[in-house]
C-alpha cells in the first residue's frame, strides 16, 4: 500500500483527510436538514391549496346542493389550484369531478383513507400512470382529504403535485455542496501543504545544521529563527545535548592526551636508563643488545602512544594533522618487521608479498596505517600454530590498494564473524597463551575507515582467517594535503 513518507506530504494528507472528514460531514448535514425543509414547505403548500379547495367545495353545496369544483378551480377564480391535479369523488369510489390536466387518467385510491378528524393523507406516487402524465420517471406528491357535510354523503377531496421543484431544488443543493466540498479539499490541500512545507523547512534546517557538526569543530550550535515553538524547543534540546557531547569530548581528548604523556615519560626514562647503562659496560655485548631492544621496543611504543592519540581525537572527523603521500610498501615492510620479535617465539613465519616494481602512494597517515596493519598481523601471529606462515599480500587493483593478511590457524566462529571489528570481542580461544583486549581489529577498522577504505573478514575453505583491506589511493573525502 503506496503511503507517503516524507513527513510534508504525511502532514498534507492528514491535515487534508481531517478536513475533508470535516466538510463531507457538515454538508451531508446541511444537505439533510435543507432537503427536509424543502420537502415539509413543499407539503405545507399542498395542505393548504387542499384547505382552500375543501372550502370552496363546501360553499358550493350550500348554494346549489352539489358537490362541485370545477368553476370554483378555474383559472380565473383566484383559487390556488393552478399547476395540481384534483378530483372529487365519494367513499365508495365514484368519480365526482377531476381536474382537466387528468384527462383520462384518475388519481389513485390511497391504501386508508382518512376520516375527517384525522390528518389529510399524503403519500407519493409513482407508476405508469404518473409517466403518462409527467413523463418517465416522474413523481407526485398525493394529499387525500375526507370531509362530511352535514345531512349529505360524505366525500373525499385528492390533491396532487409534481414532485418536479423539490427534485430540482434538491439536486441543485447537492451541487453545491459538491462543488462546495470539492473547493474546500482543494483550499485545504493547499493550506495544508503550505503548512506542511513551513514545519518540514524548520526541521530540515536543524537537520542540515546537526550534520554540519563535527568532532572538527565541535563549537557550532544549532540556530532556528522560526516562530514554531516546538521547533525552537527542539533546537534547544539538541544544543544542549551538543554542550555535553562536546564537555565529554574534551574530557576525553585531556584523558587521552595524559594518559599518552603519562606512558611516554615512563617510556623514556626507561630509554635513557638503558643508554646509561650501556655506556657504563661498553664492552658488555649484552648491555648493548639490551639496548638495542630497549631502545626499539621503547620507539615501538612512543610511536603506538602518538598513533592511539592521534586515533581518539580523530574518532568523530578528520585528524588534526593534515594527510602525507604515504608510500605503503614502506608501511608494510616497517609492519611485518616490527611484528618479527612478535612472531619468533612460536615460530611464526611472516611472508611479506610486494608489487615488483610499483609503488603506490597513499594520501593518509602513515602512523595510523602502520598500526592498524601491526594489529592485523599480531592478531595472525596469535591465531597461526607454531612455525605457521602468516602472508601479507599487498597488490593494487583499479586505483586501489588491497591488502590481505592471511594465517592457517583455527578460524573465527561464525557467530562472532558479525561483531568481530566492534570493541572488547576476541576470537581467541581459552587455550591459547596469548593477552589481549579485543581493541585490535576494532583499531584498525576505525583507520581505515578514515582513510576512505573497507576492511572485511572472513575464513579461508583451506583453514585460517583472512583479513582484506582496501584503501583508495587517491585522497579520502574531507582530507587534503595542506
């Protein structure tokens, strides 16, 4: 069933039915009461042209001893008798007079007739007999009234008229009011619309603001000049839920950036104990190898702090710091090497595969991109079996970069292939002595979900996981190189 659904046209149409509703009711009640007035004038009149005839009926007897209408229904007596049919007869069914517009037709015989103390009989009458007198269809409105002379038999007196006025008063009522109807939907349709058009332009004007805000300028409010209250009070509503969207965003932008500084001072202390230490034991190979790790683990580290940072404040919009060409044949290499200390204990073998000679260039952040493959590939490594490989197979396809990361190990349930970008769910299984939160593939959705790309999941026939990435080599909507 076709139903409107833009909330104008939905405002329109309820507004117009309700109006509608409200017109046809009204005129079908005028139509009613009008149609019963003309009806009850149209029969008042013939009750009292009956009145005037059975009087005239009664003088005549009292001079000439007949029962007798007809000089006294001429046209030039004055009585009102012209444009109905008459005729007089007795109880009994004979014929007295009748009217000369009859001819040879007589009025009919009511099924009871009335006695004199009762009211005059009015029924309508319709037949062949009224169609040889009007024509087909056609209709009269029959009055039948009984009268008692004192000393003679008593008579009953029929009026009729053409019912011909009432239909076409009626029927130009019914007009009207049609017409009436039909102007009023047609004015409320257009007083509906425009309506309609005033509240969906308020509405649409706050939506329009509400999508321009961005966690990139988080200040912009909602502003609405309209007189509708609602709308103003909706405004209201929404700028304020704006302020404490933005106080929780900053409040969370000042967390992340202590909590970054609090493990990059650790960080780097540690560092400089380590150089200390290798300074003061130059011919200890060991202090200098321990060094060397340090010194890796500790870069390997302050670099993740600056990447989660930058990460969580571009969470809801474009990152602060502008987009660099990127090479990711770079970023993949720096990947699976900082990835190699992860994967040596179990053996893992990491197989890197690169374009032979092309080098693609990315419009993004190259930190960003290094830590989100890092995830990738550290989420392999804990799912592969020991001394298992771990591919990564960077390739480009119609101006895109894809990059695949496969493991042979056991898979991820089905019913955790749905949820398992969204935070804090891990496939890992019990048995599996490997740590970790769950944050790192919903890390690297949120990545590349910045720069333009799609990441999808899915487990190999063969066994093992395989995780796609695609990214646009050229630049992502709302970023630039400046």
């Amino acid at each position: 069933m076709w139903y409107p659904k833009g909330i104008a046209s939905r405002l329109a149409l309820a507004v117009l039915a309700a109006f509608g509703l409200i017109q046809v009711v009204l005129c079908a009640l005028v139509l009613i009461v009008r149609e019963g007035e003309v009806r009850r004038d149209f029969d008042e009149r013939l009750v009292l042209r009956a009145s005037s005839a059975m009087d005239a009926v009664e003088t005549a007897f009292l001079r000439t001893g007949q029962l007798s209408l007809a000089q006294r229904a001429s046209p030039t007596s004055g009585l009102a008798l012209t444009g109905v049919y008459w005729q007089l007869r007795r109880p009994d069914g004979a014929i007295l007079e009748h009217s000369s517009n009859l001819g040879e037709s007589t009025l009919p015989e009511p099924a009871a007739e009335p006695t004199r103390e009762e009211a005059p009989a009015l029924t309508t009458w319709r037949g062949p007999a009224v169609d040889a007198l009007l024509g087909r269809g056609g209709a009269m409105r029959l009055l039948t009234v009984r009268n008692d002379i004192d000393g003679e038999e008593a008579f009953v007196l029929q009026v009729a008229r053409d019912l011909e006025p009432v239909t076409t008063s009626i029927r130009s009522l019914r007009r009207v009011l049609l017409l009436t109807v039909a102007l009023g939907l047609v004015l409320s349709g257009i007083a509906a619309w425009v309506l309609a058009q005033r509240v969906q332009r308020g509405i649409v004007s706050i939506m329009r603001q509400a999508q321009g805000i961005t966690a990139g300028d988080p200040q912009r409010r909602i502003a609405h000049a309209g007189g509708e209250g609602e709308l103003r009070q909706l405004a209201a509503s929404l700028n304020s839920m704006l302020d404490g969207l933005e106080h929780a965003m900053r409040s969370r932008e000042q967390f992340v950036a202590d909590v970054s500084h609090e493990l990059k001072a650790p960080l780097t202390a540690l560092a400089a104990e380590a150089r200390m230490m290798a300074a003061a034991s130059r011919t200890s190979d060991i202090c200098r190898q321990l060094d060397t790790a340090v010194q890796s683990v500790v870069g390997t580290l302050t670099g993740t702090a600056d990447a989660l940072l930058m990460l969580a404040r571009c969470a809801e919009g474009p990152v602060a710091t502008p987009a660099a060409q990127v090479s990711l044949n770079e970023v993949v290499t720096d990947a699976v090497a900082h990835c190699l200390a992860h994967a040596r204990p179990r053996g893992v073998r990491l197989i890197p595969i690169l374009p032979d000679a092309l080098d693609p260039l990315l419009a993004g952040h190259a930190d960003l991109l290094r830590v989100m493959l890092e995830n990738l590939v550290r989420n392999a490594i804990d799912h592969s079996p020991e001394g298992g490989p771990v591919h990564v197979v960077f390739q480009t396809k119609d101006s895109r970069a894809e990059i695949a990361v496969t493991d042979t190990g056991p898979g991820v349930p089905e019913e955790l292939i749905s949820r398992v970008f969204d935070r804090f769910v891990t496939a890992r299984p019990p048995a599996m002595h490997t740590y970790g939160h769950g944050l790192g593939l919903a890390i690297a959705k949120r990545v590349v979900d910045l720069h333009g790309g799609t990441i999808r999941l899915a487990n190999r026939p063969a066994g093992g996981c395989e995780v796609v990435v695609v990214l646009p080599l050229e630049p992502p909507n709302g970023e630039s190189g400046t």
